[in-house]
C-alpha cells in the first residue's frame, strides 16, 4: 500500500500541527513548513504527493506559490483560507488548485477532500502506464495537429507542445470530436472525473493555457455553453 506524503503550508503552527495529526490518523505521512519559500525549497528537493496549502503566508503568498507549482505539475493542491470572497476562490481555481476550504473547516472534511485528490491522482497514474509498444504509434491527426496517443504528446504544426496531464486530456477531447460544442460541466466530468468537486471556472483557466502553449488553436467560446476545437481551422 502505497504511503503518501502531504505538505501542509500554513504559518498558523496549531492549525498545521492540527491537520498534521488527522492525516496521520490516515496513515499519511506529513511536513508541516511555515512559509511558500520553505515549501519551494521543498518542491525542489523532495516534491510531496500532494499540498495543503495556506493563502495567507508571510512573503510569497499562497496564490504565487500554487501558480508556481502549477506551471511545473498536476501535484494536487488544497487551498485553506480565513476568507470566504467568492472572489478568492474563483482565483484560486483560476490559478490551478483542486479545492478550496474555507477556516474555520472540520478536520474530518479535510481528511476526506485530501482522499478523494489522492484517488483521482492514482487514476490519472493507472491512465498514464505505458502500453504495449505494438500500440506505441497510435495517433490522431487533425490538420497540423498530431496526438500521440499512448505517448501523450502533442504536435502542433510539427512542433513539440508540453501540456500537462489535464491540458493533454482536454486536448484530445476537442480533437475527438471536432467542431462539436461542449458544455463547461460536461469538460469538467470528462477531463476531471465525476468525483470532481470545484467551480467550472477551471475549464476556463484550462483552455487559456492551452491557447497560450499553441499559439493560434482554433478553440472557440460558444457563448453560455462552453467550448468547441473548430477542425476546418487546424
């Protein structure tokens, strides 16, 4: 049985002594750090599974530090707050976390958000074990856009695009079904999972960054629905 490392973020030495007990209680290995800057030095040195991460942190603050980590992994990432702005949230989810909790919280809630990132964290990993190499080669083309499938790399205009894992997944949905429009809630079942729990504003700050990385892919808005790959543009 795999043992999972968790980070928990917070300058509030009880509260993250707190949480570091009950993720114990769960046979979960923990490392409390007071500030983003000590838990960069950590991501670089020895990455955790996954990340509680406070917002309101002396120097670097929680929303810097998740965006940093989110242009390197998909590591999960929890954020805690005192603030419970609508606008907060939104942010947070913009800048790639998986959820959001609002202190005071229930550290029996936290535990059971922590379980259910790990369980979609392992699924991603079964989907990512290499197959046979008879099958290695499979690939679909669109245009100027090649997907390795079983690879999971993308080519766009024969060049070579670093996506993610929710990047590449979002990708080879529109590429399946060109020119079909697709509804944010339905992204969010497809691309995240149905145990997905978050605002459907991550779709949006998913498909800016994968315009960002391609330059001129032709994703179209379709206004109070969602988004569409038009093919006739690849």
């Amino acid at each position: 049985m795999n043992t999972y490392r968790i980070a928990v973020v917070d300058d509030d030495q009880h509260i993250r002594q707190l949480v570091e007990t009950y993720l114990q209680k769960e046979n979960m290995e923990t490392v409390g750090l007071g500030s983003a800057e000590e838990a960069w030095e950590l991501w670089r040195t020895h990455p955790p599974d996954m990340w509680v991460l406070d917002i309101m942190l002396p120097g670097m603050d929680g929303f810097e530090f998740c965006k940093k980590i989110r242009s390197d992994a998909e590591v999960p990432i929890i954020m805690i707050s005192a603030r419970d702005d609508e606008v907060d949230k939104i942010l947070g989810i913009e800048l790639g976390s998986d959820d959001y909790l609002v202190k005071p919280f229930s550290p029996r809630e936290l535990v059971a958000r922590v379980k259910r990132q790990l369980q979609r964290m392992k699924k991603l990993q079964l989907k990512d074990e290499p197959l046979p190499t008879d099958a290695a080669d499979a690939y679909i083309d669109l245009g100027e856009l090649r997907l390795l499938l079983h690879e999971r790399r993308a080519l766009w205009r024969k060049n070579e695009v670093d996506l993610t894992s929710k990047e590449f997944d979002l990708l080879k949905l529109f590429v399946e079904r060109p020119n079909r429009a697709f509804a944010r809630d339905e992204i969010l079942q497809l691309v995240w999972g149905e145990d997905y729990f978050g605002s459907d504003r991550a779709v949006d700050h998913l498909v800016k960054r994968l315009r960002k990385k391609m330059g001129d892919l032709p994703v179209e808005a379709v206004w109070g629905h969602g988004y569409r790959l038009n093919g006739g543009e690849c």
